[in-house]
C-alpha cells in the first residue's frame, strides 16, 4: 500500500465527463490499495472567468475579497468529484482550504503555504477515504481565504504531497509529460522521460507553464516524487515510461541520453519592457531606480545598462511583470527628480525566449549559437540575461513561435516525428 497524491488540471476537470474519467482513475488508485488524497484545479477557463469579474467590478478591487471570488472555482470542482466518486461506490468527501487548514501567508494572490494540517486529513485517508481537496486556495491568519497564484494547485499538490510524507505526487495535465519545449508550438518538441529538479525549476521560472514554478522549488526542498502525466492518454514511451519523472541530479547516469546539453526552451509573455533615457552616468544612479520599484514589490528581471554617452548620461533598459507596468511607471515617474532621466519609453509587444540547460556548465559556445539562429532568421534582440544554466533573450513578440521552433532545432532538439499533444 503506498500513499498517492493525485493533482488533475483545469482541462482535466473541465464539465461531468472529465470528472468522470479523473473518478474512474482516482478509483484505480483505491483499488489498488492505496491511500489517495486528489488536489483539483477549477473547470479550464473558470479562474479567467472571475478574475475578470473582479477587474470588472472595480479595477481596484480588494484583493482579499479577489480570493474569495477566485478560489470558489476549486470548490465547484472538488464537490462534484467527491459526488461522482460517492455515485461510484468510493467513499470520498472535500476538504476545502479552510476545513483543513492550509494556512498560508497573507499575501492575498500569491500566498505561500506556512503549514498544512493532517491530523482529520491523515485519520481519514487512514479509513479509506478519498479526500478530495481544491488546489490554489488556503486560508492565513484572521480567517480570510487566499490564493496561491496562477497554477498554484500544483504547489498544493506537492504541498499536501510533502505534509502527508506520500509516496507520490502524479500531477495529471492535457499533455503527456514534461517536453522539451511547449509542444503545441512546436510538434516536434520531444518528451523527456526524466528532468532534474534544477533544471525544471529553471524551465518553469523562464514560462514553461505545464509546472508551477513554486511546485518545483517546494518538491526539490521537501524531497517529492513528482510525476506529470497525462489525464487521457494511458500510452507509455519507447523506452516504456509514462510521463516524466521529476528526479534529484544524481539519478541522471552520466553519459546518458537524458544528460542532455540542453534540456529544453520556454517562452514568456508576461514581461514589459522599460527604458529610461538618459540617466545620469555616475555612482548611485542605478540604485535610485530599482530601490523605490522594489520597495513597491515590484520584480525587475532583465536589465541592460548602455555605454554612457558622451554629455555623461546612460540609457537603461529593464523588464517588469507587464501586470506591474502601470504601477512602475507611476514610481518611476514619481522618483524622476531623484533619478534625473529625461524620458521613460515603454513596450508591451516583447517576448523572452530562454534556452535552459546543465550542460551549459561545463559547454562554451551555447549562447553564441542562440545569438546565430535567432540573427540568421533577422530577429532582433532587445536585451540578455544569462544565469548557471540558462541564456534568456527579450524579442519582439511577433518572432516567438518562430524563435522557439528555430531555436529548438539549433540546438538538436527536434524529434523525428510530431508529438501528438
Ligand atoms: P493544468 O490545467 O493541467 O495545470 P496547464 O495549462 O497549467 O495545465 O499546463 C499544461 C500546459 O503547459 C500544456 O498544455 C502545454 O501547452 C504547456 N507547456 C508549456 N511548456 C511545456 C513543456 N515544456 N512541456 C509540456 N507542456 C508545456
Ligand atoms: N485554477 C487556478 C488557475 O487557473 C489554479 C490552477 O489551475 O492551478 O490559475
Ligand atoms: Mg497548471
């Protein structure tokens, strides 16, 4: 008997038919003997749906009354799965957020799970019961509900994963596993059958949506057996794995297959970009610029600085979550006479494409290719970032499919026939 955290996704869970198939799964699990605790996500497009319920009803909305809103989706879905595993014979019933608790921080929209309760939890899988739990939600001090950000169910999942020392954490989605790269932009991204921690946890940060970022972070801490697989599609690999195993460095054999140079590519388009022309060029500058947008808590990814023009002034170019943008331009418009720019411009039509890899280590070379690809195909970049194992580019937003397919085959990562995702 082993203990099995299920997470199913939006389009997993979206209408009866799904949570029909995601119960009959579930009950395999039961079957077998296991102990089975299901995180689930809201139907597909229902999280999208409210929060433009809230922006509807006030742009400045509360964000506390904002999670009450968003997380109800969560509970439509984990009620009809506890019925229609009840209609089953399995005996199951819903634990929302609050009942358990998941307590989390108060940082209403992106709060972070602080402890997770399983005393009722673990005495009711102990009888056999499912338990049924809506991902994405939790509750912090003074009772209020919060959410845990976009995707967040995947870091319940590996949440309650951790907390229940489960033997398992399967997260089910609409695609077959972990790819290397989104395979609906490019069918003939490959499917990997393991991944490092590290290097998913870099995958998903630069926009590889299939994890949430947290869920990643959280699982390399706490030890997690993640496994992403798909909800409709039993089918195993040529090597006979199902899905894609997220593993610990030393579970990779050198010299394999899977040590790859790089693992794969993402894309992300949730950045803006911001210049400001003409910032005096001496010591201290830079500072009076990022201070005030981090006291607003606003995060800064990409930076560039240009040479320093002649009359002693410089032009620097940044990057900011394009939800934030209109936020930082009011700081930034407001520090002006600090900082002593002449003009801010700013883009919203700008992609980053990011190419992620432990191989990037020990391997010269993998920037200056990305660099060549992208100008054999004339596409221009706006600003770089590199990290251990990562090169990211800011492009215009028009060249991302055909960055990422380029990209992809630069670097030898095309299969030789489509994936069917
Ligand atoms: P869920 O609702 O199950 O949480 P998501 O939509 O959040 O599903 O994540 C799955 C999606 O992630 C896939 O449909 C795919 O388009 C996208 N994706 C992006 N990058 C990758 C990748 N490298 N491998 C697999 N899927 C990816
Ligand atoms: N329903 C939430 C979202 O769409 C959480 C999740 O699905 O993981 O972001
Ligand atoms: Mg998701």
């Amino acid at each position: 008997m082993a203990r099995i955290v299920m997470k199913f996704g939006g389009t997993s869970m979206a209408g009866i038919e799904r949570i029909r198939n995601v119960a009959n799964r579930v009950k395999q699990e039961v079957d077998a003997g296991n102990q089975v605790a299901v995180v689930v996500s809201a139907m597909a497009g229902e999280t999208d749906r409210l929060v433009n319920f809230c922006r509807e009803a006030s742009p400045l909305y509360d964000p506390r009354e904002y999670d009450v809103v968003v997380a109800s989706g969560e509970q439509v879905t984990s009620g009809l799965l506890a019925i229609v595993l009840q209609s089953m014979g399995v005996n199951a019933r819903s634990w929302l957020g609050w009942q358990l608790p998941i307590r989390t921080s108060d940082a209403h929209a992106s709060a972070r799970i602080a402890t997770i309760d399983t005393e009722a939890l673990g005495a009711a899988l102990a009888t056999g019961e499912v338990a049924v739990i809506p991902g994405f939600q939790g509750m912090a001090d003074g009772d209020r509900i919060t959410t845990l950000g976009r995707g967040g169910s995947d870091t319940s999942a590996v949440a309650v994963a951790a907390a229940m020392k489960a033997d398992r954490c399967d997260i089910y989605t609409d695609v077959d596993g972990v790819y290397t790269t989104d395979p609906r932009i490019v069918p003939r991204a490959r499917k990997l059958s393991r991944v490092t921690y590290e290097e998913m946890l870099e995958l998903a940060s630069v926009g590889a949506k299939v994890l949430q970022t947290r869920s990643v972070g959280l699982a390399m801490k706490e030890k997690v057996r993640v496994r992403v697989l798909s909800s409709f599609d039993d089918s195993r690999d040529e090597d006979g794995y199902r899905g894609t195993l997220i593993v610990g460095d030393d579970e990779i054999e050198e010299g394999s297959m899977e040590r790859q140079l790089i693992t794969g590519i993402a894309h992300d388009k949730n950045e803006a970009k911001v210049t400001l022309v003409a910032v005096p060029d001496r010591p201290g500058a830079v500072a009076t610029i990022f201070t005030p947008l981090a006291d607003a808590s606003i995060n800064v990814d990409m930076i560039v600085q240009n040479i320093a023009h002649e009359t002693g002034s410089t032009d620097v170019t940044f990057t900011v979550p394009k939800a934030e943008l209109t936020r930082a331009l009011d700081v930034l418009e407001k520090q002006k006479p600090t900082i002593g720019f002449e003009r801010v411009l700013h883009a919203t039509n700008v992609c980053k494409v990011s190419v992620v890899g432990v191989g990037m280590r020990s391997h010269a070379g993998v920037a200056a290719t990305m660099f060549k690809a992208l100008a054999d195909r004339g596409i221009n970049i706006q600003a770089i970032t590199t990290s251990e194992i990562k090169v990211s580019v800011l492009i215009e937003d028009d060249y991302t499919e055909l960055a990422v397919r380029v990209l992809h085959t630069a670097y030898g990562l095309d299969a030789e026939e489509e994936a069917d995702a």
